[in-house]
C-alpha cells in the first residue's frame, strides 16, 4: 500500500494566538484540496485557537513537545492529556532546537515518544546530522545510533504509527536544503535502520519526512523520491501562499 505523504508545519516560537487566528483563516481556504494528510504544529499557546479553528478542516493539529509523565510538580511543563482534550493529534518530539537549546536527550525524546504512543498522539520524531558529522563521515552511524535510541522498547505495532522526521541541522532555517539525492540517500538509510529493528512490513509502512528549508520551489522535487513521505516545514509554514504550494506539491 502506498503511504499517504504528510506535510506539517513547525511554527517554532512565532505567532500569537490572534496571529495564529489570521494564519489559520489563510490557510483553511488554501489547503483544503490537499492529497496529503496536512499538519500545523503551533507553540502551546496557540493550541486552543488553532483545534477549534480547525474543526471540520483537513488541518491537524500539532504540540512542539510535552512531557513524559502524566501530571504533577513539572513547572511550565505540558501532558499529553492536556493536548488531547483539546483535540490535539501530533506530536513534535526531539527537535534538534529542543535538543540543543533544552537539554533533550535520545533518553527523555524516547521516553515521549512511548508516551505519546501509549496516548494515541502522534509523535513526529526528530533526527539529524550536524555539519561536522557529516564532514567528519559519522553521518550514518549517528542517523542509525539516534533511530535506535529513540525508538527503544516500541513494538512494532506503534512503530508504524510514528513518522520520523529526518531534518539534517545544517539545513535548518539556513535557506541550504540537502538536495533531494541527499534528503532520499538519508531516509533510506533510516527505513533500512527500521528494517533492521522491526522487519520490511514495519519499514514499508513507517512515514519519513524531509525537513530543512523545504519551500514553494523545492518540495516537489523532494516529495517526488520515493522515501520521502511528507516534509516537516519551519520557514515556509508561516506564509499561506508557501504552505499551500508545499501541500499542493503535486498539482
Ligand atoms: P526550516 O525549519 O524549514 O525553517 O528550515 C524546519 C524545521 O526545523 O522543522
């Protein structure tokens, strides 16, 4: 069965809730006849506006993070059932940002991960490479070391719920996207990576994104290799016009 692409948004720290509300009445009417299942993930503020707005839409709507326990003396902190009663249905976990700026580790991204499995969220798990890494030749075995951690004593069944973003940090926010060769060499190695763990069914069916300064002009090009299954969209996301043209990628 082919996999149906996803294409979602990180907002990052941009918007406020009334910036969020414009946005989303720009971008209903817009992304309406996508072919993808389309995604926005909002600052957690603007959860509320965004799930209501988005009532009876082909929109999504996604957290940035959340915590691993269910409640309690976690200040400033976010559970998963805060986002589902909300009718939140992703989840970013382990972006690199969160990873460099937030002390995340494989361990705590791991641990949310399960969470939000063992929720019914769907986490967006973040892997990548930095510069240096992949200069140094390292790329593959930190790419295999990450997927192997993050993923760590999830069974098969909800691994196939997950969908990996691969987003190499070098290409992140620098207007420097990997070319879709590279974006394609990386999320075979990740599907490989899953094969090796789980087994083929799991691999074929698991979703991988392509993030890193993917836009209006170059998703095409990166949607259309076929381990390439959606994109997770910083930058782009954040205009109506360029969003659309992202989920509407292949008309
Ligand atoms: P970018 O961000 O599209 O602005 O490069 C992508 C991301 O960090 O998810």
């Amino acid at each position: 069965m082919a996999r149906k692409k996803i294409i979602a948004g990180n907002w990052k720290m941009n918007k406020t809730p009334s910036q969020a509300a414009e946005l989303i009445k720009e971008l209903i009417p817009v992304v309406k006849d996508s072919d993808a299942d389309v995604v926005i993930c909002t600052p957690a503020i603007d959860l509320s506006v965004a799930t209501e707005m988005t009532k009876g839409t082909n929109i999504a709507v996604g957290a940035e993070n959340m915590h691993w326990e269910e409640s309690g003396a976690y200040t400033g902190e976010i559970a998963a059932d805060m986002l589902l009663d909300l009718g939140v249905q992703y989840v970013i976990i382990g972006h690199s940002e969160r990873r460099e700026y937030f002390a995340e580790t494989d361990e705590t991204v791991n641990k949310k991960v399960r969470k939000a499995l063992e929720k019914g969220i769907t986490p967006i798990m973040c892997c990548g490479e930095t510069l240096e890494q992949r200069e140094a030749g390292v790329m593959a075995e930190h790419i295999r070391m990450q997927i192997k951690l993050d993923m760590a004593e999830i069974n098969a069944d909800d691994a196939k719920k997950v969908v990996i973003a691969y987003e190499p940090i070098w290409a992140i926010g620098t207007g420097k996207t990997a070319t879709a060769d590279q974006a394609e060499e990386v999320c075979a190695l990740i599907r490989e990576t899953i094969k090796e763990l789980y087994d083929a069914p799991t691999a074929e069916a698991i979703r991988i994104q392509y993030g890193g300064s993917m836009n209006a002009s170059n998703a095409a090009e990166l949607l259309s290799k076929p381990n390439i299954d959606g994109g997770l969209i910083g930058g782009a996301s954040l205009k109506a016009p360029d969003f659309s043209k992202i989920t509407n990628w292949n008309k």
